[in-house]
C-alpha cells in the first residue's frame, strides 16, 4: 500500500512538475516577445518605452505649435477669388466685355478689389481695400457681385 502511495505521489509530483515547466517556457517565450530585441530585460524595455514615450509627448507638443503657426498663416493668405467681367460702356460698343473686378479676401474677410475700366482709348485700374467684407469706398455693382462670390467660395 505504501508503495502505491509513493508511486502515485511521485507520479503526480512529476505530472505538476511538467506542467509547470511548460507554463515556465511559454511564459519566456510571451516575455521575449514583450521585451523585443533591443533589450534583455523588464527594466531595460520599461527605460526605452519611457524614453520613447518623452520624445512622442515633445514631438506632439512642437506639432501643436507648428500647426498653430500655420494656421495662423493660412488665415491671412487668400482664400476667396473671383473675377467678373463685364461692359462699362454699354450701348456705344465701346469696350466690350474687356473690363473686370477681381476680388481677392481672406477667410477673416480681408483683401482688395482690383477693378479695370477698358475703352478703346485708355485702361483704368483701381483697387480698393476690404475690411472685415466690408470697403472702405464705395462699390460699383460689379464689383459687389466678385466680393459677394468671393465670400461664397470661402469654405
């Protein structure tokens, strides 16, 4: 009967024993995949991710920064351009569809009206500043007709 036992236990002592080892060796095997190849060890692959983690957070912090710069940028440039052409001189055939406004704004409704008057004799340029979409001298039909335009093409 003792001999049983023993059999039995030492049996049994043997079965835990593998399975333990198993577990061991599948354990090792997650914890290399974990660590990677650039380091051996728990607290080498905790200091790289740390030091990783650092240069992300400043990296994405300058990002921020660039990308506030640039949009700023973006805000002055010109977002809104049309041009409309059209006959000052109707009825006398002189000029024909030769003359323009061109309206050219930002998306903070800043920019110019640049206006050409064409006739056979001579051209004519103008320009005309725009605040807020708003000018500062008064418009002539055509050239309310780009500023309205231009303002739409504004996203």
């Amino acid at each position: 009967m003792t001999l049983d036992f023993t059999f039995y236990a030492t049996l049994g002592a043997a079965i835990i024993i593998a399975l333990l080892l198993f577990w061991i060796i599948r354990l090792e095997i997650k914890l290399r995949k974990l660590l990677g190849k650039k380091c051996n060890s728990l607290d080498g692959t905790l200091s790289l991710l740390k030091k990783e983690v650092s240069y992300l957070k400043k990296y994405s912090e300058k990002s921020e920064e660039n990308f506030g710069v640039i949009d700023n940028k973006l805000k002055k440039t010109i977002s809104g351009l049309e041009t409309v052409r059209f006959n000052p001189f109707k009825g006398n055939g002189s000029g024909g569809n030769q003359s323009f406004a061109t309206a050219l704004i930002n998306k903070d409704g800043d920019g110019v009206i640049i206006s050409s008057l064409y006739s056979r004799d001579h051209v004519s340029v103008f320009s005309k500043p725009i605040k807020g979409m708003k000018a500062e001298h008064e418009l002539t039909e055509e050239e309310r007709m780009a500023l309205q335009k231009a303002k739409e093409s504004i996203l």
